[in-house]
C-alpha cells in the first residue's frame, strides 16, 4: 500500500482488522505499508500534530480470486438454468 500523506502530516496510523494498530512517521513524500497479511478492512489514519487530518477505510482480498471476479455467469434458481446475455457497452455514459 502507497501512502502520500499531505505536507503538513506527521504521522500514519493504520488499524489492521484485528484492530492492532502501527503508527508510522511521515519522514518522505511516500510512505508504503506492507502488513497486509489479513484479509479484510483496515482504516488510515493521517495525523498532524495529533490532530487527525484524514481518515480512510481499505479493504484487502487475499484468498479468493472470484470474490473480486465481476463477470457475468449463469446461475440456477430452482433448477432452472437462468443464462446471462452479454452485451458490449459502446458510448460514453
């Protein structure tokens, strides 16, 4: 995980799922974080001061490939095959 704290901090916290918590000094522009052996939502905090300055939730996927996996599939309800159409998007939204 990069972190570019904003110039005026001094500190990072970041909160694992457990809720073990390391506090990390603001010594460069980037700051990277790499304790992310747990699966699940961790929280930044960016501290000036000790005044909080930002915070912001992040999640981290270690296991399974198909949580992340959007494409459509087919399914069954009822044992009845439903099939998925799949159609390109052409245009701007």
């Amino acid at each position: 995980m990069l972190i570019q704290p904003p110039l005026e901090a001094d500190a990072v916290r970041v909160t694992r799922p457990d809720g073990v918590e390391r506090t990390l000094p603001v010594d460069a522009d980037q700051i990277v974080y790499t304790d992310t052996s747990l699966p699940g939502v961790y929280r930044l905090e960016i501290f000036s001061g000790g005044t909080l300055l930002q915070a912001q939730p992040f999640a981290v996927n270690l296991f399974d490939p198909l949580e992340s996996d959007i494409a459509p599939r087919d399914v069954s309800l009822s044992g009845t095959p439903v099939l998925v159409q799949r159609a390109d998007e052409q245009g701007a939204v």
